[in-house]
C-alpha cells in the first residue's frame, strides 16, 4: 500500500470511528439520569409514613422529589430526612394564595433551607381565573413572585392543568400566561398528560417558546377524556389515566425536543394510583431504560 493509499485509508477509519462515537455518545445521552416524582402521587403514604415512604421512593431508584405540602414538618427536618435517603428535592409546590407578599417570603426561605431550585404555583382557584382580568391579575402575580424569589436565586414557575388551554374569547390562557409573564422571572412546569387531555400540542410550544420549560410532569394517559370549562369527566381515577409508558402519549417523539424545551427535572406523576408503590416503580422503570 503505498503512501497516499495509507493515508486515505487512515483518514476514512479514522472518520468512522468518530462517527461511530459519536453516535454512542448520542444514544447514552439521551435518557433521563434522575427520574424524579412528584410525592402527591403517595401523599396517603407520606400521611402515615414521612421518613419511610421517601425511604420506599429512594429505593426504587428515584433521585429527585417534589413536595407538595410537608405534612407538619419544619424545613430542616425536610432536609435531613432528603438527605439520610440520598435524595435532593428540586422544586415544591405551593398554593396560590402563598404567593402574597405577607406570605410569600416565608415559602422562599423554606425552599432554600430545603435546596430547592424552584417554587411552583400548580393551580389557581377557579373563582379567580374567570374572566380576562382574573388572568392579567394573575400574571402580575407570577411576575411579581418570580422577581421576589429570583432575588433570592430561587426561580418561580407555574404549574398547568387542562383549562388553560381551553379558549376564551379566542384565547388559551396558557398563551396568554406566556406572553404577559416574563420569561425570566415565570418559567413553566408543563405537565405533559394534562396538555394532552387539553388538545394542546406540547411540540409546537416548544418550537414557539424554547427554553421556558425546566420542568415537565410525566404520566400518561389510556384515553383521551372529555374536557370542558367545568371539568375533566372520568379523569384521574383508573379510567383515563395510568402508568408512564403504558398510555396512549408519544415520549420519545416529545423528549427527543427536550433540550429544545429546556428540560432539567422529568418528574411522574399519578394522582390517584390504585397501588401508589407499584405505580411509581411501573412508571420508574420505564422511563430510567427509555433511550432517544
């Protein structure tokens, strides 16, 4: 083989190879390294059983949690408990009369003796999201809490269900919120199965608003229900909603978007598991062996 020869030949394996590491490199990158969980899936066993139920969700293989409530417990305690189990919490929920200014600095220091990274708000009671002005009073408010805990180096983010995106007056709140809200101070926790029962397309808000989505909840659904102004009919018992991985949703076709959206935290979510242990371990394995 004479020397030019050699040289190509070289250059073509040599190419090859990168491209084959690179492509290793892709397929082993692209999964979730903590799957998190959203503690209301076993809010009756957190109930009787704080310290051993984190226990349980740690030895299934969970890294991360997010509260919703802490059952009487001080912050510190909250963080020992995190700790003794290996676990971090990178965000809480919190209710939205919470966000007052008398009442609001109280949930970011808690956050930060916990370590937590951000403060969701998961729901606006509906007697105050009624009409267009109940949704501008609203976005003040998130904008308002979010420059209030982003000076404490904690962001604010909201939370959806299914309303926001049924149309009003030609609109979805859901875009509303995220053109009013400033998206550094208001980021967004989509709740990916909830958007799905709303017929919104979680692809195309990525496309429109990148990077706004550092959370996402993850639970699926086995059919699509009927929603209305008044309501999701038959949802969130056994009828409609089930196991990560073993509903109707498309994962991979939305998590291959995932850097898109910016995604940080892929937390489940059931809300009411028949069996909350077995649940949150059918969804964990699942989603720790998923790959795009």
């Amino acid at each position: 083989m004479n020397r030019r020869r050699f040289l190509e030949t070289a250059t073509i394996l040599s190419a090859a190879t990168l491209i084959s590491t690179k492509l290793g490199w892709a397929t082993d990158d692209h999964k979730i390294g903590k799957v998190g969980l959203q503690l209301y899936t076993v809010r009756g066993k957190m109930k009787r059983d704080f310290d051993g139920t984190l226990a349980k969700v740690a030895s299934i293989g969970y890294k991360e949690v997010e509260f919703a409530g802490y059952f009487g417990r001080p912050p510190q305690q909250v963080r020992a408990a995190l700790e003794k189990n290996g676990l971090t919490s990178p965000s809480c929920h919190v209710d939205y009369d919470l966000l007052a200014p008398d009442k609001w600095p109280v949930q970011i220091e808690s956050a930060k003796t916990i370590g937590q990274s951000y403060i969701v708000n998961p729901w606006i009671p509906e007697e105050l999201r009624k009409t267009e002005d109940d949704w501008k009073r609203a976005a003040e408010t998130f904008n308002r809490a979010g420059e209030a805990s982003q000076k404490a180096g904690i962001q604010f983010a909201y939370h959806n269900h299914w309303f926001e995106f049924l149309p009003a007056n030609g609109k979805r709140p859901y875009d509303f919120l995220l053109a009013a809200c400033d998206p550094n101070l208001v980021k967004m926790e989509m709740d990916l199965c909830w958007i799905t029962a709303g017929g919104g397309d979680p692809l195309a808000y990525f496309d429109r608003y990148p990077g706004r989505f550092p959370l996402v909840h993850v639970k699926d659904l086995k059919s699509m229900p009927q929603v209305t102004a008044g309501g999701a009919q038959n949802f969130g018992d056994t009828v409609a909603m089930t196991e990560v991985g073993s509903g109707i949703i498309d994962w991979k076709k939305i998590f291959v978007q995932s850097d898109k959206a910016g995604i940080k935290h892929y937390i489940v979510e059931h809300d009411h598991p028949k069996q909350p242990f077995e649940s949150i371990k059918t969804s964990y394995e699942y989603l720790s062996a998923l790959r795009w």
